[in-house]
C-alpha cells in the first residue's frame, strides 16, 4: 500500500467520523428540544420571548378557564439560565384570544 494511498483511507475515515459525531450532537439537542426537558425535568427549560406555545392541560386562573391546545406567545419569562428553571414559575403569555395570563411552565409546550 503505498503512502498516498494510506493518506487517502485515513481522511474517509476521519471524515466519516466527523460526520457521526455531528451527526450525533446535532440529534442529541434535537431530541433535548423535543422533549423539551433540562436535568430538572420536562417543560423547565427557557422559552424565548415571541416564541409561540401552546397549553399542554386545561388551567384555570380566576375566573377564566382556558382549554387545552390553546395557543399563545411568550410575553415574559422569569428565568434568566438553567438554575432558574422551575417546572412552577409563572410565564406571561398572549393568548390568541387576546388575553394575558401568567400560567406554570410544566402547563407550557413550545409549538
């Protein structure tokens, strides 16, 4: 086997490993996104301000009774990093109804 040759078989296989590690990282945060959960559980990560979302169970605040599937976008966010990351904080949301309710984040998804 000559020296251009071992060259040639080192570089594929360095590049194919390249690929299945960024291959690999590139699923991991997907699958993280989807399932939308930190070390502290499901639906405790950070939702962007504007990011639309939609209610994962019924809720109800005062008087108001708002279904599930409702949809929404992010007026406020407490948490500022993954320390803050309660599944209980209050998240301000403009629902597509027009109201603004402050709802727990484990009620939240990202739609």
């Amino acid at each position: 086997m000559t020296l251009a040759r071992r060259w040639k078989i080192a570089a594929i296989v360095g590049g194919v490993l390249l690929v299945v590690l960024v291959a690999g990282a590139v699923i991991a945060e997907s699958w993280c996104r989807v399932r939308e959960c930190t070390y502290y559980g499901p639906h405790s990560n950070l939702l962007r301000i504007g990011e639309r979302i939609a209610l994962s169970q019924d809720f109800t605040t005062g008087d108001h009774s708002i279904a599930k599937s409702q949809t929404g976008i992010v007026q406020e966010e407490p948490a500022w990093d993954e320390d803050s990351c309660d599944p209980d904080r209050p998240i301000k949301v403009a629902l597509t109804s027009g109201d603004i309710i402050s709802v727990p984040r484990h009620v939240l998804h990202r739609e």
